[in-house]
C-alpha cells in the first residue's frame, strides 16, 4: 500500500503534490463512534477508500468512494491521501508533533473494495486496535478524470500535477483546546519565505487570541488547498470545534529592523526638478487607494462576504486596474456584475463552510450531507468564482448528496 505523509505540525510543510513520505501514525483514542455508514454501490464506477497506516493504536478508514476514473489507470491515490489526513486532524486530537500515513487504493471492482475493507477492520480488531469509519467524503477531481481517459499510459496524478502550480498558502493551528485558527488561502508572493509566515501565525494567535496551539502553514496549488483546507475545516466541525478565520496575512514591512540612521551630508547636491509623472505610477497609486473602498463593498454584500475573502477581493480590483489602466472608468460593481475579475483565489473555504453548515442544520441535514455539500460547493467555486450561485450550487450539492 501506498502511503502519504505530512511533515510534522511545528516546521513549514511545503508539500508537493505528489511527494511520499513514509512515517509512522500516532493518535490518541477518538471520542468519535465507530459507527458505520450506509453506502449506495449503485453506479460506482472506480471505487476507492482512505485507510490510516496500521502502526498506532487507532486504524482510520473512510467510506468507500467512487473515483469515476477510467481504469485501468496508474493511480496511487497518492495525492488523496493529504485530505483524508487533513480531515482526521481536525475531527481528532492527533498527537501534536507527531507524523501520519495514509494509503487511499482504488480498485476494480466493489467487491475489490469491499474485501480489503474487511481485511483491514479483521486485521485491526486482532492487533487489539480500534478500528473507525469516519464521515469524510472525498468528492470527485475532474481533472484527475480526465487525465486518465487522455493519458493511460502514464501516472496521471503526475500528469495533474505538472499542470498545478503552487500558487497559494495557508496556516492552520492544532486544534487541542477546541478552536481551529485558520487564514487563507492567499495568493503566494514572489519572495515567499515559509519559516516567517509560519512564526508570524504563531506570534498572531498569541497575542491576539492568547492560544499557543502548534501551527503549520502549506504552500500548493489552489485546488490542492481547497481540498485540503476543506477537510481541515469539516473534520474540526464534526467534533464540534469552534472555527476562527484570523484573516492574517504575514507583512514583510511590518518586520522590525536595525536600520542605521541616514549620515549627515554637508555638501548637498543642488535641488533636482521633480520627474515627470509615470502613467503606470498614477495608475498603480489610484488602485492603491481604490483598494480600501473595494474590501468595503465586498463585506456590505451578503453574498460577497459569504462566500470570498474581501482583502483578497480587494487586491483582485487592483490587479485588474493594473492589468486595465487605459479603462478604469467601470466601478466595482459593475466589474462584478460583468464577471470581470479573476476571483478564483478569493473562494475563502471558512466562510463558505459556515454559511452552508447554518443553511443545512436550518434543513436538518446530517454532517454527513453537510461535509458533501460543502466539498462540491467550494470544487464549483474554485472552477469558476460566481458567489452569485451560491444557494443554487447548494440545491444542486444537495441533490447530488443525498443519492
């Protein structure tokens, strides 16, 4: 069996998005049942299901999925496997510090699937462990579907991958004293340097929340993260923990320095004339100022402020009056109501999370549900930013879900 693992929650993880890492799975007892969940096998066309590494004392399982791949297929489920991880750190007080593994197979058949799991729970109950089936759902990644009609010959999550770049980060803590602190997904910036963006959460949750919770920050791709922060996010609402977007964003300037001061010079060149002014300049210092005005729209409109990140939203306008600096004569609203900017990277997972946790405990949805809704919701934001849809991505989640 393939297995996955993430680096150790106090250092940086930048996790390619394929890398395998072989460590050991370490866990205290869950507070979760071990109940198991009903499955329609209707349909399935490439099953498949996330099992943690035997070696602790607690062996995690999901429900079996369908992957909709087309097999045969060099697939490892590699790349599914941080998800599943993901969600089981934030449904369960894991052991800070400590590292896990994951393998998540597909199979030809149901009956391949059904068998390992079996074999997997037989083997758990003999070594004396606790063998758990939790709620995570794993949505379908079209992309990966796709490669593997286009591409059978190779590895597809490679293939993926090569297509991928990392673009985003974001910072979550532990989440032993019931509150997950969150901030991102945020566009990373040429000069990125982790160690400092990891201290600064750190420093942040001190200082403002008084939590001393270990913290890590990932850097990958934008669908890679969604995913992952999504299954973070879900796994500390099914225990109930209380979810805090910090909205931080670290600030290079904000750094305090040793700077010398400037030395006296007391043969001054004469005065120069002032330099003409730059276009590019004027244009850039006007969608600075704008900036402040856009984050405002974005938290006056519900649905703006349900579904994005508004300082995210805000740097959106300004890259687009950049990008647009002969026409700025259209105002915010206008570029949203035209589906003018780009706002992909503004998709804020928490808060798109929590509107539908609210609306589906207002329907009387199971977690269950609510986890598979919020997954295919934020995928759909992610294909294509329209916030405008979000009650009706909702409707078509739920039907989707509830199959």
């Amino acid at each position: 069996m393939n297995l996955l693992t993430l680096h150790k929650p106090q250092s940086f993880a930048y996790i390619p998005f394929i890398a395998v890492f072989v460590f050991t799975l370490l866990a205290f007892l869950p507070s979760g049942s071990t109940k198991s969940f009903a499955l329609s096998t209707q349909g399935i066309k490439t099953p498949g299901f996330c099992e943690s590494e035997p070696s602790g004392n607690v062996v995690y399982v999901s429900r079996i999925y369908d992957t909709k791949l087309n097999f045969p297929v060099q697939f490892s489920g590699n790349v599914i496997a941080p998800e599943f991880i993901e969600y089981l750190k934030g449904r369960y007080n894991l052991k800070p510090g400590a590292s896990y593994a994951a393998g998540c197979p597909i199979f030809k058949t149901m009956a391949d699937a059904e068998a390992r799991m079996r074999f997997v729970e037989t083997q758990a109950r003999q070594a004396n462990k606790q063998f758990v089936q939790v709620e995570w759902t794993y949505i379908v990644d079209e992309d990966l579907v796709a490669a593997s009609y286009s591409f059978q010959a190779e590895n597809i999550e490679a293939v993926v991958a090569g297509h991928r770049k990392s673009t985003h980060i974001y910072c979550v803590s532990d989440s032993e004293q019931g509150t997950l602190y969150t901030t991102g997904p945020i566009v990373r910036g040429t000069e990125l340097n982790p160690s400092l963006w990891q201290r600064g959460f750190a420093q942040q949750l001190q200082q403002k929340y008084s939590s001393n919770e270990s913290v890590t920050c990932f850097v990958a791709s934008l669908p890679a993260v969604n995913r992952w922060f999504g299954a973070r996010v879900a796994g500390a609402r099914d225990a109930g923990k209380e979810i805090v977007d910090t909205g931080w964003k670290y600030d290079p300037n904000g750094a305090t320095t040793n700077a010398k001061p400037a030395q006296r010079n007391d043969d001054p060149e004469p005065a120069q004339r002032p330099a003409p002014p730059n276009p590019s300049r004027q244009a850039s210092d006007l969608a600075l100022k704008e900036m402040p005005e856009s984050v405002a729209y974005c938290k006056k409109a519900p649905a703006l402020s349900a579904v994005f990140n508004c300082d995210q939203f805000g740097r959106e306008v300004y890259n687009y009056r950049m990008e647009h600096p002969v026409d700025n004569s259209e105002t915010v609203a206008t570029l949203v109501a035209k589906n003018r900017l780009n706002c992909v990277s503004c998709v804020d997972p928490v808060r798109v999370s929590d509107w539908i946790s609210k609306k589906g405990a207002a329907d009387q949805l199971d977690n269950r549900t609510i986890n598979c809704i919020t997954q295919n919701v934020i995928v759909a934001l992610q294909s294509k930013a329209e916030p405008s849809r979000l009650k009706e991505l909702y409707s078509e989640a739920l039907a989707k879900c509830k199959k």
